[in-house]
C-alpha cells in the first residue's frame, strides 16, 4: 500500500469515527421528529452564524465547523435518514455599509427538510 493510499484510509477512517459520534451526540431522529410534531418542515444545523467572526473560533470549534463543512458529511446524512429528506449546504452573505465601509457576514448551515416540494 502507497503512502497516499494509507493516509487517505487513514483520513477516511477518522472521518467516519467523528461522524458517528457526532450524530450519536446529537441526536438528530428524535429532534427531527420534535420539529414534525411543531408543524416545522425542516431544521438546520448551524456551522457559522452571521454574527460569528471565524477569527475568533476556538479550536475545538474550527475544528467542528472544518468537520461540518466536510461533503461528506451532507453524503453520510443522506444515507442515514435514508430516502424523503433533503439534506444540503446552505451559505448566505449579506452586505450591509457601516460608517461608509461595506461590510459583508456570511451565515452557514445544513438544511435538512422533508417536505415533498410541489411544482
């Protein structure tokens, strides 16, 4: 096995120990089905609020929002909650001018919905 080959096994194996434990901890069926229960259609899990400034972040939290960001974390949810919900990455950035200066604050979030969108 080539090192590129190990350290991409490697990389892949820490990536689904992370994941596991992070959907374990967060307990995502049973919010989802508190939500339902509220009449909501979706919920979102929150990687960057607009008011967040990364700079700051901890590392525990760089670390999260890196992990978050991750594609394959959208792949594993979908494959977890199987058929019937959509789960995407979400950015919006808004503008905003401040004492002559444009200012611009982005939020970022998973949307996980599973309302049948009708055309």
């Amino acid at each position: 096995m080539s090192l590129i080959d190990q350290i991409n096994k490697i990389t892949d194996e820490s990536f689904e120990k992370w994941f596991d434990r992070w959907y374990k901890k967060l307990d995502l069926e049973t919010r989802l089905i508190k939500e339902a229960q509220k009449g909501f259609d979706g919920v979102q899990i929150y990687i960057k609020k607009e008011d967040e400034n990364e700079s700051n972040f901890s590392t525990k939290q760089s670390y999260y929002v890196r992990r978050l960001r991750d594609v394959r974390t959208v792949k594993c949810l979908k494959e977890k909650l199987g058929s019937g919900f959509q789960v995407e990455h979400k950015e919006q950035t808004r503008e905003g001018n401040f004492f002559g200066f444009m200012i611009y604050r982005t939020s970022e979030w998973i949307n996980i919905s599973w309302k049948e969108q009708v055309e």
